[in-house]
C-alpha cells in the first residue's frame, strides 16, 4: 500500500528530475548557439508574412537543413524563445559541425585527467603507500 509520505517522495524526486532535465536542455541550447555563433551563422528576425510562415514550420532547437531555389543550401536553427533563427552555408554548418567534434574531444580528454586525478588521489591518499587507514 503506498503511504501519502511515499507518493510526497516520489512526486517530489519527479519534479527534481524535471528540474534537471530542464536545466540540461537549457545548458546544450546555449551550447549549441555559442557554437553556431563561433561558426559564422548569422541572426535572422522573420520579417516578412513568407519568413513567419517558414519560421512558424521550423522545428525548435534542431539544425535543419533547407534547399532555396535559385538560393542554395542554407542550414538553419530555430530559437523560439528568442524569435530568431540561425542561419548558415554549407561552409558554416561544417565549421559548426567541427568545432562541436573539438568540443566533445576536449570534453572527453578533461574526463579523462578529471579520473586520472581522483585515482591518484585515491592510490596516494589514506589508503595508498603514504598513509594507511589504521
């Protein structure tokens, strides 16, 4: 039988995993922006009725790849919070794409150093050969 101090805990844990959830979608958003800012895309206000109407049927938050007639290949990036979109070439995209590559390369070697170090310290702290736990 579950308690009403149950369903409290685990209405509570739901919206803690809610609030984390969130704030990590918040945190790759910024991300992905400051990457495609650092890559050459340039900020577009939908202006016109046509602009809206294409802006209206952009998937938020995605990289999105579109083909103008007689324009080319765009890329674009849809910030619905902003009401501005993220647009780009060919070009742009691949720069985004390989500064995202250096940027989870970093990542990885930083988790690695980040282990590397708390193992030192596991193996040299109390209980390693320096020190001994009794």
């Amino acid at each position: 039988m579950i308690t009403k101090l149950q369903t409290t805990i685990g209405l509570f844990l739901l919206a803690l995993c809610a609030t984390l959830f969130s704030g990590c979608a918040s945190v790759e958003h910024t991300n992905t922006v400051s990457l495609l800012t650092a890559a050459g895309f340039r900020v577009r206000t939908p202006e016109t009725a046509k602009q809206k109407e294409i802006y209206a049927s952009l998937q938020p938050r995605t990289v999105l790849r579109a083909t103008i007639k007689g324009k080319g290949v765009f890329y674009v990036y849809k910030d619905e919070e902003k009401g501005i979109a993220y647009v780009g070439r060919e070009a742009e995209y691949q720069r985004y794409k390989q500064l995202a590559i250096q940027q989870q390369i970093a990542q990885q070697y930083y988790m690695a150093a980040e282990m590397n170090r708390q193992a030192a310290y596991g193996w040299y702290g109390a209980w390693g050969p320096r020190g001994y736990w009794w």
